[in-house]
C-alpha cells in the first residue's frame, strides 16, 4: 500500500547522488550458561524471583520445553538497547474492520490525549463512524489530539479533511513535505514515515500494518481504495492492541518524531503517566530509523531467525530480502528448521512480487516451503519463531524498511500471542496456494526475463 515502483522509480532518480546500503548484521550467540533475563515491569527493574515468576507465566504450557523460550529471551537482551518489558496486555487484531473498531473504541475513551502517526492518513468509517467526525468530537471535548503523517503516504488525502481537522484544533504533522520549501527540517526523499502507532491516554497502543485507510474499506490497489467499478478485494492484515509498560515506549518514540519534526509545542502533562501491570506478555518495543547504523528490527529479526530450532513462520507483505536475510533463511532451513513463507500472489508493487519470485528458486531448493496467497491482498507483517518469538509491526521482509523508513515494531516472547500467531498463519496457509519446485522452475522465459528486469531495483524496494 505504497505505490512502490513509484517510490522506486523516483526516489531512485535522486539517489544516484548517493546511494545507501544494507548494514552488515554480526551474528549473535545467546550467553553461556543459563543467564536469567533481567525483566522491567510497572514499577522498574524486577528481581531475580519477579523475573523467574515472570518466566514461568508466559511459558503457557507446563509440559513444553522451557529451552527456546530462555535462547531467546537471552538473544533479544543481548541485542537490545530498549528493555524487555513484562506485564503487558497484548491482543491480537486481524484486518482493517476488526481493527479500525479496536482503534474508534481506544480514541472514544481518551480523556486526555489521542497521538496517532500514521503512512497513510485519511477519514475511514468504522460501523457508520468517521474519524473526522471522532477527532473533531474529541478535539472539541477537550481532548488533545495531535497527527503525525507521512506526507507521501498521505498525497492522495483531500486536503479538506487536514482543513477541517486544523480548523477543529488538531495539531498536525507532515512527516518531511514532498515539497521541500515546507519542510522545517533537512531529509533525503526516500526517509519516509512508515510506522502506524495509536495512543491513547498514554495508557492504550495499537501497532501493525494496518494504516487509517479506506483501503481496507473498499479496496485494491493504491492509496484511496478501488478504481470505480473495480470489484472489492479483501486485505489482510495484522494489528496488536497493548495495555501496560510497553504503551510508554511507543508514546516515547512518538514525541519524540514529534520533537525532531518541530512540530507546535505539546502539552505532555499526564503523556506518560505511570502504567500498572495489565497482563503477563513480555515485549521490547522497536522504533527503527535511518538516522540507526542497524536499525534495531534488522538486528532482532536476523539474530532471531539464526537461533531458531523448530520453526520460522513469515507473512510478508513486500519479499524482497537483503542478502543476509536470504542467507539466514536458508540456512535456518538447511539445518532443519520448519522455514515457511506466506507471500502475495498480487501487490500494488509488480516489482515487489517479481523480486520475490527471482529468489524462490533458492528458497525452495534450501528447503523453505512457500505459500502464495489469492483472491484477497496480503499486507500482514509478522513473524513467528519456535512458537516463543514473535514479532508484529510496520516493517516489511524488503530493503526499504531497513535502509530508508522510521519503522515500528513490538517483539513479544512467550508463547500465548505466539500460539495466536500460528494458529492465524495456518488459517492463512491453508487458503493459500503452495508452489511446487518442479513447476515453479519450469515457467517460462517471459517470466524469467521480468524476474532479472525487476532485481534492478531491489535496493529500492
């Protein structure tokens, strides 16, 4: 949902005045010995006897092997300038209605402050409710709502809505204009603002894929739903609502964009209030930027998939891997590892799905079985390993969510969430169609010629 041969095409052309590359991730070994994870709750850094309780909580299932569980809570801290946060309230949210009433539901409730930063930003409905309407209201009732949005993202929004808004007493962000003379700050083109974060109170977050688009209202391709005429598609993504110490985080990293955006001085009174325990899911709270010599999802995501011993379960929006992630998959699959993929069989980004398939071959030959959706638009982005690792947000399996966008994701660790998370993957695998090695190398040269025309752009991708 990016117009991304666009972006690539475009954004290209300036960078061959200087082009970035993808960081070099050094593998990662969990400590030696049995290190007991060190956990920060409600109230600050926990004890050994809290982090031991806490361990055993999210380990659902008494019976099962502790083992993968602690690997890869010691990996995560390893790699983690942010803390492992316990006592957290997580819940899953699958596709845009379902989410979009999870997120009217968390903005009709704020008192306070509503913070949502959004790719795309435009008036969805929820069950016969606007969000123009919601946020006027709010506004209106005293309620500080304040919008960041991406300004490339967010082109095909009428301006009318941002008026009324504004007229209202929003305060509103362009993430870096398209148009540099209203620019505040200096950017490069291809920085884009990818993440979609909803606060509300400081108390409640909602990450994911999931833009505020009418998208997932009407549908296919691009940024303001179908063509007229154009029969209706169903998208399929991922959100995670939050309750608990991790909310801090993300209403964090909002103020903070907010902060290097110069956007007008907020009144950040009760923003970060103290949060009690809601729940018992572990997080760690990712905030990726180019301004990062590795961006922290990079480093997570990899050290996680080359520690894996049972199973590595992908839905992926944009496949268009970096070279060390083409490399860890194969190799988690050459070892053993139940490597699968969930892919688009179509996109808003030809590009992206003939890049995917330029690396199947190798994929499949490694071992990784690969499933293609259809009849529906597959923009999910999640990741789940040995059933304890999971990971939910707005980066995509490609090289621009690395290189060039501010990203957002939450890790958790235990097995509840993940447990959700397969049982969804398999839901979706079932309804989607396997590809047989034997028939994949037999396409043809047409396909094999758009496949080696597409690679050129990867980086862009």
């Amino acid at each position: 949902m990016t117009n991304r041969p666009f972006l690539a095409l475009c954004f290209g052309l300036v960078a061959l005045t200087g082009c970035a590359s993808v960081p070099h991730v050094a593998p990662v070994a969990p400590p030696p010995g049995a290190v007991a994870p060190q956990f920060v709750g409600a109230r600050g850094p926990l004890t050994a006897a809290q982090s031991k309780a806490v361990l055993q909580r999210i380990n659902t299932d008494p019976a099962e092997d502790t083992g993968p569980l602690q690997r890869h809570l010691a990996i995560e801290q390893a790699v983690a300038p942010t803390p492992l946060l316990a006592s957290n309230r997580t819940k899953i949210l699958r596709d845009g209605p379902e989410t979009f009433r999870a997120m009217f539901a968390a903005i009709q409730g704020a008192k306070q402050s509503i913070n949502l930063e959004y790719f795309i930003f435009e008036d969805v409905d929820s069950d016969g409710v606007s969000l123009g309407d919601l946020l006027v209201a709010k506004q209106q009732a005293g309620v500080a709502v304040n919008v960041i949005y991406d300004s490339y993202g967010s082109s095909s929004t009428p301006a009318a809505f941002f008026d009324r808004l504004k007229q209202a007493g929003v305060n509103l962000v362009s993430f870096n204009p398209v148009n540099p003379l209203e620019s505040k700050v200096s950017y490069s083109l291809n920085d884009r603002d990818h993440r979609k974060i909803l606060v509300a109170d400081g108390k409640i977050a909602i990450v994911g894929g999931v833009n505020l688009s009418t998208a997932y209202q009407s549908n296919p391709f691009g940024k303001s739903g179908a063509p007229k005429g154009a029969a209706s598609e169903h998208w399929r993504d991922t959100d995670l609502e939050i309750e608990g110490p991790a909310v801090g985080e993300l209403q964090a990293l909002f103020l903070d964009h907010w902060s290097k955006q110069k956007g007008p001085p907020l009144d950040e009174t009760g923003m970060l209030p103290a949060i009690p325990a809601a729940g018992t899911a572990v997080t760690r709270v990712l905030g990726s930027t180019p301004d990062d010599a590795v961006p922290q999802y990079y480093v997570s995501l990899l050290s996680a998939i080359r520690n894996a011993e049972k199973s590595i379960l992908v839905s992926a929006a944009y496949f268009v891997p970096t070279d060390q992630e083409m490399e860890d998959l194969t190799g988690a699959a050459q070892r053993g590892v139940d490597v699968r993929l969930l892919v688009p069989d179509k996109s808003d980004s030809d590009l992206s799905i003939e890049v995917g398939h330029s690396h199947y071959t190798a994929l499949l030959e490694a071992g990784v079985k690969i499933y293609e959706t259809h009849d529906l638009v597959l923009h999910s982005k999640t990741v789940v390993i040995d059933g304890v690792w999971s990971v939910i947000g707005s980066s995509n399996f490609d090289h621009r969510s690395v290189i060039f966008n501010d990203e957002v994701d939450v890790v958790v660790l235990g097995s509840e969430t993940t447990d959700q998370l397969e049982a969804m993957f398999q839901d979706d695998q079932n309804a989607a169609r396997p590809i047989d090695i034997r028939t994949w190398k037999a396409r043809s040269l047409p396909e094999r010629l758009k496949e080696v025309f597409a690679t050129v752009w990867e980086s862009w991708l």
